[in-house]
C-alpha cells in the first residue's frame, strides 16, 4: 500500500514541477461592442490545447418600485468601486505601483503579439481626460518593452461609451509570477487602498448615541 502512495505523491509532486516550470502559450481574445461581449481563451501546454468562450449581451435587472426608491434615496452616496470618482482616485494611488508591475511583468511574459483598440468616454470630460493621461502613459511603456504590440486610445470627450477589441498572445512560466506579484499586492500604497475598499464594503460605520 504505502508504494502505491509514495508513487502517487511522486507523480503529484512531478506534475506541480512541471506546471509551474514548463512555459504556457496563452492566446486571449476579447472583444466588447455596446452591449456585446465575446471572450475567448486558448491555452497550449505540451502539446495539449483548451479553449474558452463565452459570448453574450450584457443584461440589466428589473428593479421594483421599492429598489428604484432605495437607490434614489442612495444616490448621493458614493460606491467605493462603481464611482467614476473613485475610480479615478483608485488609478491615482496605485499608479505606480501598477506601472512597475507592468515592467516586472514585462521581464517575465514572453510576448508574441498584443493588440487592442479602446473606446471610452465618461460624462465628464475631466474623467476621461484623467483616465486617457493614465492609458497613455502605459502605451509608452508597452512600446518601449514590446515591438510585436499595437495599442490604439480613442477618448470621446462629448459621448459616455466603453467599447474595445483586444488580443494578445503571451508565453509565461507560472513560478516566474510569484515574485513581481508579490512585491505589487505587498505595496504600501496597495494596501491601504485595498483596506479601504474592504473597510467601506464589509465594515458598518459605527453608530453615535448623543
């Protein structure tokens, strides 16, 4: 009996090794038009392929007259996630950080192809004009670190869109992730900012009694 287990943990242990160590093709398509999405992802390992796809239209819940009240008497609060605001604010804080996991990644990913074109437009412009300074900014590192990449920003300045088409085809070891992930999620800057969200999200304020 004991054998048979220690050839077991044997053949675990070598399938782990050879996970983590032997390089993946992955091969992601996506792409979002209105209210369409199409996603598709193709993995190649050793010789093995598995694709991925969904596609479909992005639906919105009936609400009842009670939820609709609820959310217009909410609507002067602020959503730590779904706040356009915030959202800029989010970028902000963690650009730094986020760029340099970029050129760490960079080091790590052996890149074949990307390609993406990005639509978007907030209602206001000074949003989209933050969001745009943010995407340019990793456009000059994306062409600086990679000559197969093609990365087309068109900001709308008078219409609230999000539309976008993206494809890349990257070779990665998993156990060349740890590191570059490690040191971004370990961020001063990061933590906080993920304590925060957590804080507002799952952490009722507390209640005075006067």
């Amino acid at each position: 009996m004991l054998p048979i287990l220690y050839e077991a943990a044997f053949c675990i242990l070598l399938l782990i090794l050879l996970i983590l160590f032997i390089s993946f093709n992955v091969i992601i398509d996506i792409s979002k038009k209105k209210d369409l999405i199409d996603k598709r992802v193709t993995v190649n390992w050793m010789g093995l392929s598995y694709t991925i796809k969904k596609k479909g239209k992005r639906t919105k819940k009936r609400k009842d007259k009670n939820e609709t009240e609820d959310k217009v008497k909410k609507s002067g609060e602020k959503s730590s996630i779904r706040n356009v605001s915030e959202m800029i604010g989010i970028i902000r804080t963690v650009k730094k950080p986020f760029l340099k996991l970029l050129e760490e990644l960079f080091k790590v990913f052996k890149i074949q192809k990307i390609s993406s074109d990005i639509t978007f437009g907030f209602q206001d412009p000074y949003d989209t004009g933050i969001v745009c300074g943010f995407l340019y900014s990793t456009n000059a590192l994306l062409y600086q670190k990679c000559k197969n990449c093609n990365y087309s920003i068109n900001p709308q300045f008078m219409d609230t869109v999000f539309d976008f088409y993206f494809i890349a085809e990257v070779r990665l070891r998993l156990c060349s992730l740890f590191l570059p992930v490690l040191s971004f999620v370990s961020n001063r800057k990061v933590l906080s900012l993920a304590w925060t969200i957590i804080r507002r999200q799952h952490i009722p304020k507390p209640s005075i009694n006067i």
